[in-house]
C-alpha cells in the first residue's frame, strides 16, 4: 500500500510514492478519518503511515458501533462481567430506593476500549482526538470537521505539515465528508495532502 497524493488544488503537489520509492516523511501529521476502527483494524494503511511520520494528530469524526451511532446500553449483555446473580434485588444498600419499590442494582457503566487498542499499536507520537459525531454525519458535520482540523492545524503552521485524508469513496458518505473537509483546510492553509486507503471489512459466512 502506499500514500496517494491529492490532485487538486489543496495544497503543493507532492510526487506519487511508487515500490521502491521513497515516501515523503513529515514533520507533522493532521490526520482525519472517519471512525477509530480505520486506524484499528487489521493490515491498516493510516496505522503504518502514522508509523512513518513524527508527531501526529488524528482527528476521528464519528464513534464506531452500529451504522456508526452511539451505542444504546439497554441490556445485561452490554455488561459481561455482570452477574446479577451476586446481588439482592430486595436489599437496597445505599437506601435510595423509594418506598414499595424494588431496588435494581446499577449497572456498571460502560468500558472505552479504544484508547487500551490504540496504546497497543505503539505510536508513541500519536495523539487521538475524537469528535464523536452522529451517524451518518449531517450538512453541519463538515463544519465542525473544519474547525477541529484548523485548531489542530494551528495559526500559522511550521514548514512540513502535510494533511493525512481517506482515499475519496463515492458511494461512502461519511468519508466523502471527511474528505471535503480535510480539502477545505488543506486548501486554506497551502498543506501538502496525502492520502490512505481503506480497507473493507467483510462478513464470511462458515462453510455449511
């Protein structure tokens, strides 16, 4: 896999990275992608350029789950290491629970896996920042892309910052707004633009 530049107006055209080619290394890294699990999955392309370059910020749009929403926790399967089996539901330790009512013991609140994940590709230079944006992302998400991108861009940024984007994908639109927006501040800012393709996680049924 390699880095495909932008062709556009964006920024300074950078030379495609062919086999044996040497990819360009950056400074600094502005990266944005859609969901964490771009830069989590297997055999990730964003991961090993990340890897590549110096101190990197990635700017992740929405929250992975189903169609990208956040997850709604409603039942003791969201909770693994629950055991409702080790409490009373008439005993109510903390007396909180209003008279002739049954006590329902809480429920434990909810493990963020994504930062232990990241920590564990060893990119020491990386720095996660996510937006946590509603899926599908609406006509006000790339707005807010913008603005987050160009804080993490800064003022008045130092020679070889370059903009890390997805590959456009047409029929994608979440990334298509990913894209546009990582377009617009390259453009404004005179930022080279690379690029990372993403991989299609697919469901294969076991053979009967």
């Amino acid at each position: 896999m390699v880095a495909v530049p932008e062709i556009g107006t964006s920024g300074p055209f950078v030379p495609c990275a062919t086999e044996g080619a040497r990819v360009p290394v950056p400074v600094r890294l502005v990266a944005i992608a859609v969901s964490p699990m771009e830069l989590l999955r297997p055999e990730s392309d964003l991961a090993r350029l990340v890897g590549t370059a110096g101190q990197v910020d990635l700017l992740t749009a929405c929250e992975d789950g189903p169609a990208g929403a956040e997850r709604a926790l409603t039942s003791y399967l969201d909770y693994p290491d629950y055991d409702d089996e080790d409490e009373d539901e008439d005993e109510d330790p903390a007396g909180d629970a209003p008279d002739g009512l049954p006590w329902i013991p809480p429920h434990p609140e909810p493990v963020d896996e994504v930062p232990s994940a990241v920590a564990r590709l060893d990119l020491p230079d990386l720095r996660l920042h996510r937006l946590g944006l509603r899926s599908p992302l609406g006509p006000g998400a790339e707005s807010d892309l913008v603005a987050a991108l160009s804080e993490l861009v800064g003022f008045d940024p130092e020679p070889g910052v370059y903009c890390l984007a997805p590959v456009p994908a047409p029929g994608d639109p979440n990334r298509s707004v990913v894209v546009r927006a990582a377009q617009r501040v390259a453009q404004v800012y005179g930022l080279p633009v690379l690029r990372y393709r993403c991989l299609s996680l697919s469901v294969v049924a076991d053979p009967a």
